[in-house]
C-alpha cells in the first residue's frame, strides 16, 4: 500500500490549501517498487525542483500557492 501519512485535516476540507508532495510522493514510491525508476526519477527531481525554487513554507495555507498550483508545478517539471 502506499499512501501518504499526516493524518486527517477536516478544517481544510474543500479549500484548495492542503500540500499535495506526499501524496505524490507516494506515487514515486510506488513507480520504484515497480521497478519504474525512470518515471520516479522524474517524480522525485520534480518535487525537488518545486521545493527548491517555490515554496514558502510546507504548511497548509502558507506554501505560497494552492494545492492545485503545487501540482501544476510538479507537472510542469515532469
């Protein structure tokens, strides 16, 4: 199973305020487990890129970009 953990967040339900990364990330973990270090390769240095050059923070609401604009940005390193 792979899954991203940091429990729940009910106050952030519906607000487009919530850090996408480890729910991605668990897609690269999965991809590795695979054997499809190609694309998780492409994942990880992704998210490195968003992290590095980015955000603010990793907290909810003070990234400095909405949970959609994070993963618009990770897409747009693939």
């Amino acid at each position: 199973m792979f899954e991203p953990i940091g429990g729940s967040a009910p106050k952030y339900a519906g607000k487009n305020m919530i850090n996408p990364l480890a729910a991605i990330m668990a897609a690269e973990m999965m991809l590795r487990n695979f054997n499809e270090d190609t694309y998780a390769d492409k994942i990880e240095n992704s998210v490195k890129k968003v992290l590095k050059e980015h955000l603010k923070s990793l907290s909810a609401g003070k990234m400095g970009y909405t949970t959609t604009e994070v993963g618009d940005l990770v897409v747009k390193y693939l």
